[in-house]
C-alpha cells in the first residue's frame, strides 16, 4: 500500500485530496491519504465568521466568477445552488480629506476616453492638461521591462498617475508603480501606444476586454467557508488530522518520515506541501534551497470588518467602496462596503464594511503591535473621517495576516523554476504545491492541488 501524505488544510491541500481520493476510488487502489492540519480546522486563508446576522471572511472573500465557472469541481461539490454574486456599483478615492468617484469610463484609474478624463474630479485642471501628452507624443523609448510608473508619468503626467491611477493600480499589483514593470503589469498599454498612438484612445478602442459583464466575483449564500465545508464532507476516504503540526520531514531510503508535534510519525510514500513556502523551508532544511526559497517573498495585511447598528443606506447610495489615495489621513489603504457590495453579509441590510491595512502603508509598522482594541480604535477613526460614521460597532473581526500575502516579484518564475527541479532531484515524491509558487488566487490554488495530486496519480 502506498500512503500519500499532504500537509496544509486550504484550498490547495483539499483539491489535491479530493483528486487523489476521486482517483483511489475510480480504481480501488490500495492507497491511504492523509491530511495534516496544523490548526483546529480546515481552509487556512478562507475562513467565514457569522457573528450578529454578519458574515465576515477572515482571508479571501470572493472568487472570479470567470474562472471559477469553468471548473467542474462546483457542480461536483453540489454547490452551484448556494452561489451568490457581487452587486456591483461605484468606486471611490478618498483624498484631500473627501470621497471623489473614480470617473466611470476608466480602467485601473486610467482614462479610457477623453471625456472620462475631462469629468474627472480627482485631477485638476493642469493635470487634465498635462494628460493630453498622451494623444500627440510617440513611444520612443520605454520597452515592456520599464517601470509601469516612469511609463505612465511619461504620457499622463504625474498628477494623474498620483492621484487617479497609483491608488488602484498599486493595490491591484501590490507594490509602488515605480517598482513594477511594465510587462508584469498592462504589457497591452505598451502594444496600444504603438498601434492607437494614445493610451488612452488604446484602452477606449478595446473596452468591451475591460467591462467583462456584470457579475465579476461569486461567493456563497453562507460565505466562501461552504467550499471548504463541500470539500470536507466529500473527503469521506481520508484521514484528516486537525491540531498537528508537522515539524520535519526526513528522508528514509525511497521514503519519508512525516513528524508531527505530539511525536507521531508517519512514513509516507509521497508528500504534498501545501503550506507556505517559509513553513516549506522549515520542514525541508535543505542549505541547497535556500537561495532559491530567499526569492519567494511575503508582505502583510490586517483586515478589519465592523459592523454597525445602522442601516447600510446611510453609505452613498451606487458605491461599492473606497481606496485610500497616498495620504497621511488614514492609516487604511481601503475600504469595501461588504455589506452592499455582498447582500448576503447582512441578514438585516445593516453596515458591514471591512478595512485593509497592508504592510505598504507607513503606519503599519506601528498597526502590527496593535492589539484588537487598539486596531478597532484605529479602524473607527478611519471611518469616521472617511465615511462620517460614528455609531458605536456593534461587531468586528479582526485578523492579521503577518508574512502571508505572496508577492510575485520579476524573478518568481525562477525562483519556482529552480526549486522544482532541485526537489525532482533531491527529494523525488515530494512536491510544493499552493500560494507560494502557482498563483495566489482561489481558482488558481484548485487547479495546482489537482495538478499536484496528478503527477503522484501519473507515477502509479
Ligand atoms: P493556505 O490557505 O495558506 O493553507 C495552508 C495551510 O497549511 C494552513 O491551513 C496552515 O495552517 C497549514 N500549515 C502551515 N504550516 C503547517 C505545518 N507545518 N503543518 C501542518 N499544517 C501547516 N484569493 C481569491 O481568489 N479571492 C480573494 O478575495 C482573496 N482574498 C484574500 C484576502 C486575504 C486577506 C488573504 C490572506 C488571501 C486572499 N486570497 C484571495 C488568496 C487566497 O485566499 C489564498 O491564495 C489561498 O486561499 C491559499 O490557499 P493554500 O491552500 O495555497 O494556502
């Protein structure tokens, strides 16, 4: 018999599970699956609260509808029936102390017409001037390796880029403008310059690739926690252990011995590491890796909800939420309006909205030694000046996700590239699978977990 070992419970762990459960029973091979959880449950960074009539997502809230229609694997966990979809409506950035839409006819801030740029409230009208640029120079110079930032000043001016287009691009993209390149960005704006002569006449010739339909991102009717839950129920032939940390891993001739915190061991035949790439290292120890473990990197986020006592109409009536400009007044980077943005958050249409802080922003490193009430206090402050709120919460959640937001920097894919043929090498049956490597969004984490559990299928 032989026994296939995955360590990690989220999303990429359970895919990989069910892959390799689906298989054994297909073809009653003699195989014993095990999955290691270091926490008390299941899902890592998907984790749904319900406190007070609100549903709060701890780590991921949504998932792209796109992808995730394609995939079999939500009419396999009979999910289809729970979906919910998000409502869309506008976004805004609070800068010079008041909320200013985002103008409609744009994409990551950038004008994708000359009457969106014209409308705009957050530019003045020097800086609406200074974009004009785009529409008679030529692209002499920058190639797909430059800086997104230096591109976008070059044709749009810097007020436009600092105001409209930074807040959006660079939450999307996670990092300053400067430090992204162009091809790792909107390689596209580069071939429009050339074709269109304007990026902006670029980005209005090709919009209908922009508007992708109403219904962008789903969860479900009981929050994104009912994936992992379909999962777990479906999981009938493993052996889940919760509570057990895996603390080494040795190997043992053509085998592995998987160590877990209370001393127990289990040897393994294969072993899947769906954990994050520094609880990957840890477990492995190998000197050999570790430069190439060294280009994976990590930044942090806290996500705050609170949840009010008051009806949601008192938001502005068609937004979503707000992205927080480069500004000392808030130590937020952004703001969602959950509870109109997700009817289902909110059983009884009252204010749910979540915060982001991440590691980007110059008060974090003050926010992460903050305790729970000390980052209340800090997230009632930001609404209040944001949104003029002042009502007492009546719930919050709050969690800090210290060193666990994957950011994909230039060298990534070599960094991925060389660990996985040094652990073919070294370690033949163990793969690294989740986050870390393959994609950090939810679809993405499915695909690699059945990928992942496909290459041990393959050797049988
Ligand atoms: P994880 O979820 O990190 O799971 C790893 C598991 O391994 C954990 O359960 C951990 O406890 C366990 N573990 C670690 N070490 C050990 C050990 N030594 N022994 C045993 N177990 C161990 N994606 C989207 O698609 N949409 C979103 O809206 C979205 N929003 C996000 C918001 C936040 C705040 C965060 C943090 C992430 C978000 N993501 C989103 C990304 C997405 O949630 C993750 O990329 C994905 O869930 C990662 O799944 P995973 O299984 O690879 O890893």
């Amino acid at each position: 018999m032989k026994t296939v070992v995955v360590i990690g419970g989220g999303i990429t762990g359970l895919s990989a599970m069910y892959e390799l459960q689906k298989w054994k029973k297909a073809n009653q091979a003699d195989m014993k699956l095990v999955l290691v959880e270091a926490s008390n449950q299941l899902g890592g960074k998907i984790r749904t609260v319900k406190q007070d009539g609100f549903i709060m997502e701890a780590g991921a809230d949504s998932i792209v509808a796109r992808k995730m229609e394609s995939m079999p694997i939500l009419e396999e966990l009979g999910l289809e029936k729970e979906i919910v979809y998000n409502a869309t409506g506008r976004s805004f950035i609070y800068a010079d102390g008041e909320l200013k839409p985002i103008p409609v006819d744009a994409v990551f801030g950038i004008p994708a017409s000359i009457e969106s740029l014209a409308k705009s409230t957050l530019v003045s009208a020097e800086g609406k001037v200074a974009a004009l640029k785009d529409f008679y120079s030529k692209n002499e110079t920058f190639t797909k390796n430059d800086s997104i930032g230096s591109f976008l000043e070059h044709f749009l001016g810097k007020e436009l880029v600092e105001k409209q287009i930074a807040p959006v691009l660079s939450g999307v993209y996670s990092g300053k403008l400067s430090d992204l390149t162009i091809a790792s960005t909107l390689p596209y704006l580069i071939d429009y310059k050339e074709k269109y002569g304007s990026i902006i006449k670029g980005l209005e010739a090709n919009k209908q690739k922009f508007t992708g339909g109403e219904r962008k991102f789903l969860s479900f009717q009981n929050g994104l926690g009912s994936l992992i839950d379909a999962f777990e129920e479906k999981l009938d032939e493993v052996e889940i252990l919760l509570n057990s940390n895996v603390t080494k891993i040795e190997k043992e001739g053509s085998n592995y011995l998987v160590v877990l915190n209370n001393l127990e061991i289990i040897e393994a035949d294969y072993v899947i590491l769906s954990i994050p790439h520094t609880a990957a290292e840890s477990l492995i120890t190998d000197p050999d890796l570790s430069k190439d473990f060294a280009g994976l990197k990590n930044s942090s986020l806290i996500s705050v909800y609170v949840g009010f006592d008051v009806p949601d109409s008192v938001l502005p009536a068609d937004g979503t939420g707000f992205i927080a400009a480069n500004t000392d007044e808030l130590s937020c980077n952004a703001c969602t309006w959950t509870s109109r943005k997700w009817e289902h958050t909110s059983k009884s249409g009252n204010l749910l909205v979540r915060l982001f802080y991440k590691s980007s922003h110059p008060s974090f490193a003050s926010l992460k030694e903050m305790d729970q009430e000390e980052l209340l206090n800090v997230a009632l402050s930001d609404i209040n000046k944001a949104l003029g709120i002042t009502a007492k919460p009546a719930d919050s959640e709050i969690t800090k996700w210290t060193e666990q937001m994957p950011n994909y920097l230039i060298s990534h894919p070599k960094s991925v590239e060389a660990l996985e043929s040094k652990m073919a090498a070294a370690y033949p049956g163990v793969i690294l699978a989740g986050c870390s490597y393959y994609g950090v969004g939810i679809p993405d984490c499915i695909e690699n977990g059945i990928d992942s559990a496909r290459k041990i299928i393959h050797t049988f």
